[in-house]
C-alpha cells in the first residue's frame, strides 16, 4: 500500500503538467494561438517549461497538441 502512495506521489509531481487559466498564458501566446487555430474548442493550456506552452485542443472531433512560446 505504501509502495503506491509512493508512486502515486511521483506521478503527481513529476507526471503531470498543471492546467493553467487562459489569463496566465501571455497574450501574445494566446493571440497565436487564435490565428493559427480559429476553429479550436475545449481548451486547456499547460506550461511545458520557462519559455514554452502547450495547448491541447478540439478541431471538430479530433483531439489536437500545439506547442508555443
């Protein structure tokens, strides 16, 4: 059961990139994203590292991953 906890708590800080609010993507990144992107619905921005942003995205049904920075 430990063992689990453990890995569970791994994952969580190492696995997995916090969603982000569309306000703390720069506006620049966002306005990009928009031009390149018109169509894209359901959203979520993640913060891949200090300068770059990954956007994960609906184009009709098909599931989309862009990165900006």
């Amino acid at each position: 059961m430990s063992r689990l906890l453990l890995l569970l708590i791994v994952c969580f800080f190492f696995g997995c990139d916090p969603v982000l609010e569309e306000s703390e993507v720069p506006q620049v990144v966002r306005d990009s994203f928009t031009t390149k992107y018109p169509g894209a619905t359901k959203i979520e921005w993640e913060r891949e590292n200090k300068e770059e942003y990954e956007v994960e995205f609906f184009i009709g049904d098909n599931k989309r991953e862009a990165l900006f920075n």
